[in-house]
C-alpha cells in the first residue's frame, strides 16, 4: 500500500509518538515529542469510509470527505482526496488545493515545505496562507521551530531563518531544532550548544545531547548521565543506574532503569523515582496522563497512568497517544484471515470512555471481500466489548477465541 505515514493519522500508532520520543531523543534533526504537539482543536477521525475532522466532545465539524487526514498544526492540516494531496484550514477551505503528487511537510510555526523531494534540491518553503516565501538549494531542510530551521547542504548541517536567510553555514554533522534560543550540534560525534546568532556556548564536550526545556538539559560523558543549564552548571549528576532520562516540561521525567530493564518516572524537583519502572516504554506526561506501554509475549499492549501511578486507561490497546484537550487517540490492530492487518481507529477521554468508537482503516478495508470485511467487524466489537467489560472477561475471551480460529 502506498502510504505517507507521518501524513496519515494512523501513524501515530503503527510508529507511536511515545516510541518515536524515546529513541529519537540525542538524534539531531528529528522531532521531539514536545515539538510535534499538534493544534488541539480539532482531530481527524474515521466516519464510513472516510476521514473527517471531530472536537473533544466527538461532534463532526469538518464533514467526512477525505481519504487520508492529518492532524492540525498552525491551524493546518494536511489531507488526501484520491491519489493527491491538498492543505486545509480549520473551517475546511482549502490553503492548497489537492493537486500536490507528494505531502507536503507539517506547518511549524507557519511554514512549511511543499515539495519535498530527495532529486528536486529546490524546496520551496510557504506560509500557511499560501505564500511562497523563498526557495533553498539543499538536500533536506527540517521543520522551523523559533523561526529558524536545519537544512543540510553537501552533507553538512546549517540553519536557516524564516526569511530565507542563512544565520549559520553549514558545518555540523548533525543538528538539532532551537528550542529556548539553544541549539544541540554535532561535530566529531561530539555535542555542544550554539545561540541563535551562531556563537558556540557550550563546547563541544558531550557524547550525547538532549534540547533545553525550562533551562535544562541533559548531556552525558563516558555513560554519566548529567542535568545542566544553559552556562553548563552542573545541576544534578544522575544515579549510576539511570541510563536514558528525557527532559520533559513537567517535574516527573521519563527515566531508563538499567537494572529493572525498565521505563518509571523520575522527579527532577524531589531527585527520586515517584512511579517505578516497570514498564518497556513510556511516554512523557501530558494533561496529567502518560501513555505507557508493556510487552506480553511479543505483543505491546499500550494504555495510560496518571501521576500517581494508577491505570486510566487500560494495557488493551494497540496503540495510545498523548492526550490533548482531554481526548486521547486509540488503536486496535485486527489481522484477516489473509495476513493483512487492518487498524481501527478512536477517541477517549480521560476516563477511558469512548467520545469516538474505533472504526475500521477505510484503506485497509478496501483489500478486503465483504465477507472478510464483517468478519473484521465483529472482531472488532467484541474486542471493544472485552476492553469495556472486564467482569464479562472470560465469555469475551471465549468469543474473540473463536473469532481468531483464521490465524
């Protein structure tokens, strides 16, 4: 299936925003959780066989018309109809009519790429009203955040501003977004830190390299992990036995047990765990909810605790991402008697109660005879059945049991 996964909503779970965030941390020009929230306002879901855009209270504002459908970002999202793709806003009028042959990338602070192809070295770069701003002759420029964004020319890192300005030459192996006027870059598989103007402020003295959040960041040397600001003060050298911490807005950080080979959460303020590891991924905290995720024979089941460490939302799903204006998306994976996987696609609040009830990948849907296709759709209700009905456990397993007999 030709599809553009970080265009498509359901991405969030075949990649999971927690899965991304924790392995992509020290890896230079890639999103950061923190710089991937999207707009909260609206969020594209599944209505028929099309896509649609719901509130938090799961009301339909923008009619069901697409055939894929992104997340909102400046008040944009990127959508699909047919085999071509199109910019909205959030009324539904289209910025960019469906006439573009390859997504283009998310608006971050207003701008985004249009074309974005690797042969093309021309990228133009447009406001969200529609505007070209300029072009730049490079291999890749990454998302602007601060106004200023990474592009890498002759295999070498620099920045450019939102202008189309070029503030640093290109010279680093590796560099990351600005996030509080500091940017982590990499020469000689070393990080230190520039200003926005190109002075280098912190030199290159680490073997890893975190963004500054709330003035922190946390680097490492020789596997010691250490907490420093931004005139490289030492705040807070980490116990030996934590190998991977991520920075996080809030005061309970995800944290790496070496021993426990696990995922908790560690308080910056108090300098201890406060939910011990226990789970194989985690998410940072969002609305007061992380989602976390544990591995039961190969299979992930994902779900969400709160700040004292209780279950909200259960281990049951496939998927969970972060919650936004106290909705969260959730997945659960089906696999036909074929081998091919169809995803079902929802909405809950806080409290785990559906506002959206999964529905069935229409694209997934469309690889499939109409027996195979009520097949998958019962499975799906009994599923959603056993998530909702734990005192009906065993009869529910019972079903899904016999429903699975294909595999």
């Amino acid at each position: 299936m030709n599809k553009i996964s970080y265009t498509k909503i359901k991405s969030l779970f075949y990649t999971p925003v927690f899965i991304v965030m924790v392995f992509t941390l020290y890896s230079g020009c890639r999103f950061n959780n923190y710089l991937a929230n999207n707009d909260t306002s609206l969020f594209p879901a599944i209505q028929g066989d099309k896509y649609c855009y719901i509130n938090n209270k799961g009301e339909v504002i923008i009619p069901p018309s697409f055939d894929e459908a992104g997340d909102f970002y400046s008040d944009r999202a990127i959508v699909k109809i047919g085999e071509k793709y199109g910019v909205i806003n959030q009324y539904g009028d289209f910025i960019f009519k469906p006439t573009l042959q390859t997504p283009p990338m998310r608006f971050f602070d207003g701008f985004s790429v249009i074309n974005q192809s690797s042969i093309n070295k021309t990228k133009n770069i447009y406001d969200k009203y529609g505007h070209l701003i300029f072009s730049i002759e490079c291999e890749k420029i990454c998302p602007f955040k601060e106004f200023i964004a990474p592009f890498k020319s002759e295999n070498k890192w620099g920045y450019v501003n939102s202008e189309g300005r070029i503030i640093i030459q290109p010279k680093f192996e590796i560099a990351g977004f600005f996030s509080e006027g500091k940017a982590k870059v990499n020469i000689n598989h070393k990080w230190g830190y520039l200003d926005n103007q190109g002075n280098l402020i912190i030199d290159y003295l680490y073997d890893t390299a975190s963004d500054f959040i709330n003035n922190k960041a946390v680097v490492s040397i020789n596997k010691q992990l250490k907490l420093i600001d931004k005139q490289n003060n030492i705040i807070l050298n980490f116990e030996s036995n934590i190998g991977e911490i991520i920075p996080s807005y809030d005061d309970l950080w995800p944290a790496y047990d070496l021993q426990q080979k696990k995922f908790g959460f560690y308080s910056i303020s108090k300098k201890e765990w406060i939910i011990n590891a226990e789970y194989d991924l985690v998410n940072e905290f969002s609305e007061g909810i992380a989602v976390v995720m544990k591995m039961e024979s190969n299979n992930y089941k994902v779900g969400a605790i709160d700040k004292k460490g209780n279950v909200i939302i259960p281990l049951e799903y496939n998927g969970v991402g972060s919650c936004k204006n106290g909705i969260l998306p959730v997945s659960i994976d089906i696999v036909g008697p074929d081998g091919h996987q169809i995803t079902a696609i929802g909405y809950v609040n806080k409290k785990g109660k559906y506002i959206w009830r999964p529905q069935l990948d229409p694209i997934d849907l469309k690889l499939h005879n109409e027996e195979i296709k009520n097949i998958c759709k019962r499975y799906l209700d009994r599923r959603i059945k056993s998530i909702n009905s734990p005192i009906d456990t065993p009869r529910i397993n019972k079903m899904l049991q016999k429903c699975e007999t294909w595999k």
